[in-house]
C-alpha cells in the first residue's frame, strides 16, 4: 500500500489542528459522551451480571465530574475566545485538560479517589489560567457578561469539594465533610455553572441579543453582585443539607435556580424560536427546579427524585446546548430551526431513562430497572453521536 505523499498532508494536518483549537468542542464533546457511557454502563454491566459488584461514588463523580465537565470545558474553551475576541486555546492548554479527565477517568476506574479528585481540582485550575490569560489580555475585544461572576464561584466550590472528598478518604477529616465534598461537586458545581452559563446561552438561542458586558453599566456591577449572591446561597444550601435540612437545603437551591434561569435567563417563557433542541433545554432548565423540589418533598427518595435534575435537567441540558454549539459552529442554522429526527430520539431516550430510573425505586425488580435506564440513555446519546460526529466530518 503507498503512502501518500508528505506534501499533500502538511497543509490538511494544520487545518485540522486549527479547527480543533478554534472549535474544542468537536473534541471534548464526543469524549464526555464516551465518559458518561463509563458512568451509565456501570448500571448496565451490573444488571446483565457481566459486572459483579457496583459502586454508587463511582457513578455519580464519574457523570458529574469527567462527563457534565467534558461538555462544560468544551463549550468555555470555544465560547470564551470568541466572546472575548481573545487567540484560540493553546494545544498545550488543549492536551492538558483532555489528560486530567482521562486521569480521572482512570484513577476512578481503579478507585483511586485522591489521584482522581487531584485530577478534577486540577481541570479547573487550568480552567482558571485559561481564563485569567483571556481576560488579563491588552486585545481584549469583550468583557464576559454579569452572571460569569458564577463560574470562578464554580471553580472555588469544585476545588474545595474535591479537596474534602480527598481529605475525608485519607481520614485526615471526619467523614461528613466528604459527604458535603460529594454535595459540592455533585450538585454545587453544576447549578452555578447553568446559572452562569444560561444567562449567555438562553437569550442567545431564543434568538434575543447577548446579555451586556460585565462593568458596562452600574446596572451590571449589581447584576454581577446578585450572581455572586445566588452562588453564595446555592453553597450555603448545600451546608444546611449537611447539618441536617433535608428539606430546607434542596429547596433554597431550587428557588435559586428558578430565579437565576427562569426570571434572569428568560425561561419563564417558552423559547422564542423554533427548533427541537430549544424545546429540550427549555424542559432541561425547569426540570431542574424541579427534581430538588421533589428530593425536599420526600427525602426518602432522594436520590431518584434528585435523577430528574441528572438525567432531565443536567444531561439533557448539556445535549441541547451541545445541539446548539454544533449546528451553529456547521453552519446548519436551518436544521437548528427543525426538528432533526436524532434530537427528537434523544430526548425521548432520555425521559424513557428517567422514568424507568424513577421506576426503579418502586419496583421490585430495582437493578433490572436500571439497566434499562442506562441502556436507553446510551442508546439515546449513542444516536446523538452519531448524527454529531456526520455532521461535523461533513462541515
Ligand atoms: C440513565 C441511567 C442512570 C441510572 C440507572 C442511574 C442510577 C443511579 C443510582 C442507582 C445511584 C445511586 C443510588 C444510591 O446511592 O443508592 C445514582 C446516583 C447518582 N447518579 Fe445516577 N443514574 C443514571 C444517570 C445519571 C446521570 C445522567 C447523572 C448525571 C448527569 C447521574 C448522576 C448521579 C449522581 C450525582 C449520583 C449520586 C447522588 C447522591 O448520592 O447524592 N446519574 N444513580
């Protein structure tokens, strides 16, 4: 077989890297959705017998900590540089971020929490630095709107609930503060993230122009100031839940976040512009509401009612806004306007593995439930890989 000829490969290979680092997301994307078939698979390994033990830390920090922050890098990595007409991310910055979560990945897998929480404090210190080199910058075009005040209040609850995590499996601190550890990262992370990142995201996709830049106005230092007020009592209510307010915490959270996205992001109304994946993030964003409002209703069942905001709220969020970052970065803003049939089958997979994951609990078949669970999410994320990874190839 010959090889092609060295001059026809250099100018394609620097294309490609380029688009890479223009466009992360076409990277970190498809690696979330590998990692969180990780997690998920967990659940189906389990159920077939080919598995013969599970580990419910494993699933959650798996989804929460390699998978939602998969997504969530690749959308700052491509939405940070443009909103701030900033250089692209840096292939060093690039091959840094994409190791620490394959470390994670790993170190999880082998049940190796302190490698594995190293390696998730360490995502987002190099998030901070990628942050901080943007915005420190002299060329900066524009400054990040208000709510962004959210995402190092993110970063700061992440570092300090890997590092209890850590400290709480070396038994250098009781073990309640690996248990508000799990909270932070678990939940903290990710409600300050949708807040922040959904009030760029929302009015955007509902076809509204973007939320001003931070400092722009005195009206913006105080919307700045109630963000960073709304990340402070998302945390505080995570430590009300550790003393013991099984009800009180998940219910301030959920005030919270239906005030930062519903009234500030604009979801109190439908979306303002066709199209299937906008219909799913506006699902996505009330679900979350409202699975902490069914875990403080009845705490019994915790933890499936706390799978509508994981599976309705957080997964399908990070889908429809990853439709939306694809399908505008391809240049397809038609079929952002319709209802592309692998969408469609997405959300319906997802809600099929929410109900059965809230089944579960009732039944008195638990783990054949979850396996199914899990095996209708794979499949629903599995289509949307594939019609994700098609259309970038032929973009
Ligand atoms: C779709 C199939 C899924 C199934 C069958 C499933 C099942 C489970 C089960 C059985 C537990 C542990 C219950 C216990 O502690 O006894 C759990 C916990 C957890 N799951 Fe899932 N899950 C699924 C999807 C997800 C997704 C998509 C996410 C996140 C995006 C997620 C995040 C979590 C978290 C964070 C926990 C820990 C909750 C806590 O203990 O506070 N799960 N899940």
């Amino acid at each position: 077989m010959s090889s092609p000829p060295v001059a026809d490969l250099s100018p394609a290979s620097t294309a490609d890297i380029s688009v890479w680092r223009s466009e992360p997301f076409r990277f970190f994307f498809p690696l979330g959705v590998i990692l969180a078939w990780i997690g998920v698979g967990h659940w189906l390994l389990y159920a077939t017998g080919v598995a013969a033990t599970y580990s419910c830390m494993f699933h959650g920090l798996i989804q929460m900590q390699a998978f939602m922050m998969a997504f969530a890098i690749g959308f700052l990595l491509t939405a940070l540089p443009r909103r701030t007409q900033t250089q692209p991310v840096a292939r060093l910055e690039m091959t840094a971020l994409a190791t620490a979560l394959v470390v994670f990945a790993v170190a999880a897998l082998a049940e190796r929490w302190v490698i594995a929480e190293a390696a998730y404090a360490a995502l987002f210190a190099l998030l901070i630095e990628f942050a901080l080199r943007r915005f420190l910058t002299r060329g900066m075009g524009r400054r990040p709107p208000a709510a962004f005040v959210l995402l190092p209040i993110a970063a700061l609850i992440g570092i300090a609930g890997a590092a209890m995590i850590a400290a709480a499996e070396m038994n250098t601190l009781a073990p309640w503060t690996g248990h508000l550890g799990l909270l932070m990262v678990e939940q903290g992370v990710f409600l300050c993230l949708a807040v922040g990142v959904g009030s760029l995201v929302l009015p955007l996709m509902s076809g509204m122009p973007p939320p001003a830049d931070l400092g722009s106005s005195p009206r913006q230092t105080w919307k700045a100031v109630a963000y960073a007020s709304a990340g402070a009592a998302i945390l505080l209510s995570l430590i009300l839940e550790q003393l013991g307010f099984d009800r009180g915490g998940p219910l301030m959270r959920a005030l919270v976040v239906s005030l930062g996205l519903g009234l500030a992001g604009g979801a109190w109304r439908p979306p303002g512009k066709p199209g299937a994946h906008r219909k799913l993030v506006w699902l996505a964003v009330w679900m979350m509401p409202l699975g902490l409002l069914a875990s403080a209703i009845w705490p019994d069942y915790r933890v499936p009612a706390l799978h509508i905001l994981f599976i309705g709220g957080f997964s399908l969020m990070v889908f429809g806004v990853g439709t939306h970052v694809a399908l505008s970065h391809f240049n397809l803003e038609q079929l952002a306007l319709g209802k592309p049939s692998a969408v469609i089958f997405l959300g319906a997979a997802l809600l099929i593995a929410l109900l059965a994951r809230l089944a579960a609990d009732f039944s008195n078949t638990y783990f054949i439930h979850l396996g199914w669970a899990a095996g209708v999410w794979i499949l629903g994320s599995a289509v949307w890989l594939i019609f994700f990874c098609a259309k970038m190839l032929s973009s």
